[in-house]
C-alpha cells in the first residue's frame, strides 16, 4: 500500500494535500478497509450525497445506505479483490434524502493514519447520463421514422464538388421507388432521377440551381412537382417537399419524394431523411493539476497520461498555453484571471480545447478553477479537468438530430403521430401539424387525447376489452401494419385514411408510429372512375348488340322481301282468276295456267317463310344457351350460330366468313354469353382489318385445334397486320387506332378479361404487316 501524500515528511497530518482533498471538487471520502467506517470526506462528497460530515464521519458505509443496487456492492467487493483498484465504474448511489444519482466511481487502496484503507472518489454523470438516454431515445425515434417511411427520403450535398448535387443518404424507399437496389444510389448525382438524364448541368443549370438553393434559404421550404426517370428508363411523376437542414456542420439539402403516378391516372392525391446517425459514447477522465499565478504547472495527477498523452513529469515547469487552443487564449487568460482576482476560494468554470501529445488531436475540455494561491499548503490555482469531447458532439448532433426530426415532422406531408401502446387509453404523445389538422385539432389539442377518440365507434371499442386485447396482440405478432380505416374529426365529421402502423420500443417504452393520409380524394376519384368504366362497359355490350341485332334484322329482312314479293304475285293472279270468271274468251286452259302460277307463288312463299322460322329457331337456341349461367356447351355450334349473325356485314365487306368444324364436339365449361363475346368482337376486328387494308378480297376464319390437352380456338383475318409500335397496347383499356364513332378502345381488355378470369385460359397475337393478324384463344 501506498502511504497518503498528506502523510509525507515534508507536510506533516496538516499538510498541502491534506487541504488540497479537502478543497477538491471531486467527491472524495476515505474508509477502514476492516469494517468500512468512514475516516474522511471532502466537502464535495458531503454535498453531493447531502450529510453532514457529523453525520458521516466516523460511520460505517453500510449504514450510510449508499448502494442503490446490491449487487454493485458484491461487484465492487469482486474487483478490489481480483485488482485492488476499482476504476471508473458506473453506479447509482443513494442520497441522504433518498434520491438517487449517477455517479462514476473509483477505489484506491491507501493507507491512512497508518490504517489500511480505501480512497472513494465519486464523479456526479446524472446529468450525462440523462442526456445520453435522451439521445439514443431521439436517435432510435429518427431511425424508425426514417426507415418506415413509404416516401423516398434523400438527402442531398449542394457544394459537393466531384458530382453534381450529390446523394449522401437515402431510405430503402427511395431505391425501390427508382428502381435501384439498396444503396445504390449513394454518391451519385440527383440528376440521375431526373426524367432528361443529363448528369453534367450546364452553366445555366448551375446558376437554376443556386437560385434555387437561395430561395430554399429564405423560405425555409420549397414544394413542387417534377418527372423522375427510374433505372430501368421508365418516367413517373413526383411530389416533392424540400428544406435546408445541417449535419456536422454542412448545409445539405432534405428532399421528401412522393410517387403520385395513381393519383395522376385518376386525380388521387397519394402521398409517404436518411440520416445516419453514429453512436456516441461518452467516457469522463478526470484530471488534478495545480498551477501557480503564472500559469505553470505545478502538479499533474497520474491520469493526465490517459487524459492528453503527457506523463505528469513532462508538464512541470510548463505553461497551460501550451496545451490550449490557441484561438481560445482570451478567454482562457481573463477566466485565470478572474480566479486569481477573486481572492481566497474564488471559482471560475470553463470548457476549452487541449491538443493530445500522441495524436495531436483537439479534446473538449470541461475545467474549473478554484483558488488556492494564499493558501501556504498550496500556493496555486487547483483545476479539475473532465474531458468533455464526446459530450459536446453529442450535443451538437443531438441538436442536429432534433432539428433534422423537426423538419420531417413539419414538412412531411403525411400525419405523424406517436402513440402510447403501454396505456390502455393510448393516448397520443406527440404528432405534426398535418396529424392535428388533418383530424380538426390543433397540435396541443390532439397530444395526450386517446387515439380512440379518433374512431367513430370509438368509445365503443375502448370499452370492449376484448376487441381492445385482440388489436394488441396482432400489433405485437405482426409489428408493422398496413390499411385503410375512418376517422371522426374533431368537428364529428368523418373521412378515410391509410394508416401505417409500426411498433416501436424507445426508451423501454412500446410506441406506435402512425403515417396517416387522407385518402378522400383517392376515394372519390375511385368512385367516379369506377362510374365511367361501367358506362364505357354498357357502351360496349350495346355496341354488340347493336351488331347482332344488324345481323339479325338483315337475316330476316331478306326472305321477307322476298316472301311479300311471291304474295303480292299471288293476290295479283288470284285477282285475275277471280276477273276471268264468266269470261268466254278464258279458257279451261287459262285457268289452270293461273293456277299453277298461283300454286307455285304459294309455295316459294312458304319456302322463304320458312327459312325466316329456321333461322328464328336458331336465334332462340343461341339466346337461349347465352343466358343460361355456368353450363357445358358445344363451342364449335355456338360459334357456327353467332357467325351466322354477323354474317350479313361480312357480306357487305365482301369478306368471307369461314368456319373450319371439327370432327369432335368442342365442349367448353362457363357462361355461353361470354364466349359469344369473344367471338364476335375477334371477328368484327378482322372484318374491319380486311376492310381497312384494301385489298379487292378478304377473310376471315374460325378454327378449332387441341393444343397440350386444352381446346384452342383461333381467328385468322388476311387484313392489314397490327403496326409494331401499336401491338404492346392493344390490350390497355381506352385504347383504339380507329376513328371516333368506331371504337371504344375496350373490346380487346374485355376480351383478355373473359379469356383469362372466366375460362382462365391465355390469348395471344401473330401479326404481319400487310399479311394479316391471328388471334389464338386457349382455353
């Protein structure tokens, strides 16, 4: 054991060190290593846990009641057995009043008043300690913001000089919304989204985008709508939201991108930083010096090699300047002064920049002063020293952190709330201005309010255990959710928005992240596109009708003009046989003559009407099998039926209309209606290609094959062929090459959607230009 500097020859029991522990800003007390009593404590000690040094010294420790946890107590003992030391060690200890602090404690083993005994010394890290927690709390809530968010989130470096407007940070979002995998993005230019996809701005792209970075300055937030181009070279539009934020101290510049491709198509309004953050860990190191009146070291302790690099010997006689930052020597000099003339015991505190003697590195410094010039057992100014660096970053970036987090929240355009899942009531504990008003409340007003008080059933909920049990556990089993719900405004109005729901655990809390958007407009924009397809759907169906009722009537028409024609020869010869009555220049002879007339006008007559009752009978049939639901029908005889209904058009185009029969029987499962439909609308198609490509003689066939054990049926006509650029989109909805009046545009969707969801079957295309289309339909 070592013998306490109080104790050398030089000083005696009273001595300069004596009164240098005594006046020590670290929290010290000395104990008997037997029994624990406590034999000495500093001011700061006293003060720190709250006695009275009547009430301590003299004391065993153990009914001091210091130890918070036992089990720092059965730690403590483990490592002064196994080192003799305990070195920097965090503990909480009990106060005299029963509150706790943190503190960074050391053991040494000493000997005092020729007693073996323990020198305690206490560091009071509450303060740091709440800031850490802070922090990682702040931290973790910015991460989970930044990696759930459905919208791109980049973060971009304005001054970078190898590229232009350079990506220093993205979430996965921003990566899968352009088409790129993770990370990739990073370190490449912003223009590779932009729809032109010019990497190298020109001068007066560069003078657009300063301009641009000036206005974001002033204004703080600039919105606006662009085109961006994915990796793969496809465009979409985007909403983007962008503000001025600063990260270790550059100014960078935050964008928020929103897909709105859907809300383009049908007026819907869709809406959803990386930063990364380091981990900070603070590391307090304590060191004693003393300096006379000049500023000369007089005294280190044996930390200051762990503190800045310098064994204690190779600082005595040199001045504190010369370890200082040399830009901070003002105010280090009028703080020394100020101490020195404060008189006895005046204290001074100041946070400054020391260089390391290894690694030439700047550290934060946090010191006080205390004057002990007059005192003859120390005759110079006592500084405690703590390094401070990782503290001071950490309270830059948790700055930075704060103020980053802010922007998202404000300019997000999405509600952001944070709810409560530990309360049964869940209320919410913070949310953006978007949140509030987009629920009717103002931000105070919505903070600490049950979410429940948000859905119109609510109260109803709240008071169902139950139902309120179930929604935990599947929070809990599935993490993150996703779905659209009501609302109920403040107002008592209600509206519908999508929730993204995920779980979170800040602090040793459970916390419910919650992006809400409002999907009203979404909603309307739906219903009324929903409302449009079905009227483009029924023009559709009465557009075949109207070929089918065509065909129909010229089916009929035809026999009956002839049927009235044979009539009216029929009365016109039963009237000249009625006038030669009594006529004797009419002969027997005559008479027969108009009969056989007569009879043969009859009989065609019967003839013709009776071709019109054949083909009624097979209109029946066929109106009969197309309204009948499910059912096993012979595809070839149906087809054979509509093509007869259309035939007639086929014959004003000159076009011929073949039907190739198979030996078998054609037996398809589903609704004859839609077969029908597919038949008609692939024929009428090729009528119109054979009409359209000028040609003095077309056609168009129907045949039957069985292809891998499915039934096959294809169309072929000889008319123009479909043209390169327009076959990708002969199946997109609204499309149509024809002029106005002609076509809708949803023959073929209609088509693909009977052929694939009905019959779940395929439909293919092999086009020629100039040679003709064949559409080939499996079943």
């Amino acid at each position: 054991m070592t013998r306490p500097v109080w104790e050398t020859p030089e000083s005696g029991a009273d001595g300069p060190f004596k009164q240098l522990f005594a006046g020590m800003p670290i929290a010290s007390a000395i104990a008997r290593a037997e029994d624990g009593c406590l034999l000495d404590a500093n001011n700061a000690w006293l003060t720190l846990l709250g006695f009275s040094r009547d009430e301590a010294v003299g004391t065993p420790t153990p009914r001091l009641n210091l130890w918070v946890n036992p089990a720092d107590r059965e730690r403590v003992g483990h490592l002064l057995k196994a080192n003799g030391r305990v070195q920097d060690l965090e503990v909480p200890v009990r106060c005299r009043d029963g509150n706790t602090v943190e503190v960074l404690l050391s053991i040494e083993a000493m000997s005092f008043a020729g007693e073996a005994s323990l020198l305690f010394m206490m560091v009071n890290i509450t303060t740091r300690k709440r800031i850490e927690r802070e922090l990682k709390e702040t931290r973790e809530l910015f991460e989970a913001l930044f990696k759930e968010s459905p919208d791109a989130i980049l973060l971009m470096d304005p001054h970078a000089t190898d590229v232009n407007w350079k990506i220093v940070a993205c979430n996965e979002a921003a990566c899968t919304m352009n088409g790129f995998v993770a990370g990739e993005l990073v370190g490449q230019s912003v223009r590779v989204l932009d729809a032109v996809n010019v990497i190298a701005p020109t001068e007066a792209e560069l003078q657009e985008q300063q301009r641009f970075l000036e206005q974001l300055r002033q204004s703080g937030h600039v919105h606006f709508e662009n085109v961006h181009r994915r990796k793969d070279g496809s465009v979409y539009p985007v909403e983007i939201s962008t503000t001025v934020v600063y990260v270790g101290g550059r100014e960078l510049v935050l964008g928020i991108d929103r897909d709105v491709t859907e809300r383009k198509r049908t007026e819907e309004v869709v809406a959803q930083s990386e930063v990364r953050f380091r981990s900070l860990v603070q590391n307090s190191t304590d060191v004693i010096s003393v300096l006379n009146r000049g500023g000369y070291f007089m005294y280190a302790s044996p930390s200051m090699t762990r503190f800045l690099g310098y064994k204690p010997e190779e600082l005595h006689g040199r001045t504190s300047l010369e370890l200082m930052h040399p830009e901070e020597h003002g105010a280090i000099l009028q703080t020394f002064s100020e101490v020195l003339q404060g008189g006895p015991g005046a204290t001074r505190q100041l946070t400054s920049r020391f260089q390391h003697a290894l690694t030439g590195e700047w550290r934060w410094v946090e010191w006080v002063a205390s004057n002990y010039v007059d005192d003859p057992n120390v005759r110079g100014v006592v500084f405690n020293s703590r390094d401070v660096t990782e503290r001071k970053l950490a309270d830059a970036e948790l700055d930075e952190s704060r103020r980053t987090l802010q922007a998202l929240f404000d300019h997000s355009p999405d509600g952001i709330m944070l709810i409560d899942f530990t309360e049964e009531e869940m209320p919410v504990l913070r949310c953006n201005e978007v949140a509030a008003k987009m629920n009717g409340y103002l931000p105070h007003e919505l903070v600490g309010r049950s979410v429940y008080a948000l859905l119109p059933n609510g109260d109803a909920l709240l008071a169902n255990p139950a139902a309120n049990n179930d929604f935990r556990e599947r929070v809990r089993a599935e993490r993150i959710m996703r779905f659209e719900t009501e609302h109920r405004r403040k107002d008592g109005t209600p509206y519908p928005l999508e929730v993204h729901l995920t779980l979170l655990t800040i602090g040793g809390r459970e916390v419910l992240l919650s992006l809400e958007r409002d999907i009203t407009d979404r909603r309307t924009a739906e219903q009324t596109l929903k409302a449009s397809q079905e009227r483009l759907m029924l023009s559709e169906k009465l557009a075949g009708l109207g070929r089918l009722t065509a065909g129909l009537a010229h089916e009929i028409n035809t026999p009956l003009a002839a049927t009235m024609n044979y009539l009216r020869e029929a009365e016109h010869l039963t009237r000249e046989y009625l006038d030669s009555i009594g006529n004797p220049q009419v002969t027997d002879d005559d008479h027969r003559e108009i009969g056989r007339e007569l009879q043969s006008s009859v009989t065609e007559a019967g003839k013709t009407v009776s071709r019109i009752g054949e083909f009624i009978r097979s209109i029946r049939g066929h109106t009969r099998d197309t309204v009948t639901g499910m059912q096993e029908f012979d595809a070839v005889k149906l087809a054979s039926e509509t093509l007869l209904m259309i035939a007639h058009q086929a014959r004003n185009a000159k076009i011929d209309l073949l039907l190739e029969q198979t030996k078998e029987a054609v037996m398809l499962h589903g609704e004859p209606s839609r077969f029908t439909q597919v038949v008609t609308n692939l024929v009428v198609n090729g009528i119109h290609a054979c009409e359209d490509s000028g040609k003095p003689k077309g056609s168009v066939t129907v045949s039957f094959s069985v292809k891998d054990g499915r039934h096959v049926m294809s169309v072929q006509d000889s008319g123009t062929g479909i043209p390169p650029e327009v076959l990708p989109r002969i199946f997109d909805p609204m499309f149509t090459t024809k002029e106005v009046g002609k076509g809708t545009g949803l023959g073929l969707p209609i088509i693909r959607d009977i052929v694939t969801g009905h019959f779940h079957g395929e439909i293919a295309v092999e086009t020629h230009l100039s040679e003709g289309t064949i559409f080939t339909v499996i079943f």
